[in-house]
C-alpha cells in the first residue's frame, strides 16, 4: 500500500466554474432600455425582487466580506453542509451555504418585512441585550 496521498489532477484544480449558460463575465451589461417600464404596485415589485434573489452559486464574485463565526456556528454549518452532501446528493462549499442563507433571509424580509425571520431575530437579540459589532 503506498503513503502517497491521492492528488487531483490538474483539469479538476483549474476547471472552469461557471456553466456554459451562464453569460460571460467580461460580457458587457446590456444598454438601459429606451422606454421606462410600466409602474408596478408595491407589492407586486416587493414579490419580483424576492422571487428573483438567490445565491449566486458557483461564479466569480467582485466583492469579499470577511465575517467571523464562533466554533459552534463553524460546526453547525460544516454539520449542514455534510448533511447536504450525505442526504440530498448537494455538493457545497461554506461560502455558497453563507449566500444562499443570506439570499434567504433577505428574501424574507422584502416579502415579509417586519414580521420577517431576521427582524424577529434581531429584535430578540436587542431584547436580550446582545450587541454585535
């Protein structure tokens, strides 16, 4: 039995990560349209930007946050994504568990406002006292 640890080969290391129906990433953003578009009511625009936001998956991102997480949180999301893998065949790394979360809650809170996840959430963590910084 060899000690050799089994390596990926370089096509797998430097494969190209987003999918071929995705549009380039050097595309440029396409010309505003010449006609304003019909108004829409509120809630009709609250219900489009919801149903339009989702993570952003596997593609390369021009912004980077730095976000620090307890070991218990750390092993709570190492936890769901294995569970993601083991149950629901999903392979994900932290970061697009971390934008699909995020894209969520965000979601939630358009669509819900204050009776919204996050706002109840964070209300509860003012009542208790918590500061986060």
């Amino acid at each position: 039995m060899s000690r050799r640890a089994s390596l990926p080969g370089a096509s797998e290391l430097f494969r190209l990560t987003s999918s071929p129906a995705s549009p380039a990433l050097d595309r440029p953003a396409a010309p505003a349209p010449a006609e304003p578009l019909p108004k829409k009511s509120a809630d009709a625009d609250q219900l489009s930007r919801a149903a339009a936001r989702s993570g952003s998956g596997r593609t390369k991102h021009d912004a980077k946050i730095t976000v620090y997480v307890s070991g218990d949180e750390l092993l709570a999301m190492e936890q769901t994504r294995l569970n993601l893998r083991a149950k629901h065949n999903l392979v994900v790394d932290r970061g697009r568990l971390v934008r699909e979360a995020v894209a969520v809650l965000i979601a939630d809170f358009d669509q819900r406002g204050e009776e919204s996840v996050l706002v109840q959430r964070l209300q509860a963590m003012e009542d208790e006292g918590g500061t986060e910084g």
